[in-house]
C-alpha cells in the first residue's frame, strides 16, 4: 500500500480544529493508526481510509479549515475521480494509507509581538 503524503495548515484554533478533525475521520469511515505533536505547533496523523469514502475526508479536511497546497488538492481530486470510475466495483474497498501533517499559525497579533520582545516602528 502506498502512503499518501498530505501536509496542510490552518489558522484555526488547534483544540478546536483537531476536535473537528477526529470527527470527521471517524466520520468518513477512516482509522486513525497514529496521532502525535511533531511539536508545538504542528501534528502529524495516520490514516487509513477506503477509497469510496476518499470524497467524505477530503470535503471532511477543507471543512475543518485545513488549508492544503496544489498539489496536496491534486492528489485528493485524483483519488476522488477514481472513485467515481470505479462506482459499483470490488476496487472500491481498496484501503489508502495517508499521512496528513496540520501545521497551526497563529495569526499575528499586538500581544503576540510583545510577548516576543519585538518593538513595533
């Protein structure tokens, strides 16, 4: 099986956002075999999902505010129109293994500037 490299990030507040996130994942049918901080700032999660259900976690993902690049979008849609080729087929019980990565940004704000030390000019 080959992984899915998924990377995204989003303004959201991260409690929030990764509340909505395992809702959705669960939601759309997917196993979450793996879910760790990387850091501060940034999550990473395993997934496992069938590719009939591609369409529900890809909507699932963009819903949540998970902003994701071209490429990231690419793949998605991809998945999404071999599944509608593959409608009343066995092949639709196939099991795709992502790699989704959320990195949060805070957005940039007086007190957050003041808390670094920064001057503002």
């Amino acid at each position: 099986m080959q992984l899915l490299d998924i990377q995204g990030y989003s303004y959201e507040p991260s409690e929030e956002l990764l509340r909505n996130l395992n809702r959705i994942l669960m939601i759309s049918g997917g196993w979450i075999l793996e879910r760790r901080a990387i850091s501060a700032t940034n999550y990473e999660f395993t997934i496992e999902v069938e590719l009939r259900s591609i369409l529900d976690l890809y909507a699932g993902i963009i819903a949540a505010g998970i902003e994701l690049t071209r490429a990231n979008h690419l793949a998605l849609t991809d998945l999404c129109t071999c599944r509608l080729h593959l409608l009343g087929s066995s092949e639709l019980r196939q099991v795709i293994g992502m790699r989704l990565e959320v990195a949060f940004l805070t957005q940039l704000t007086l007190q957050n500037l003041l808390a670094t030390g920064c001057t503002i000019v």
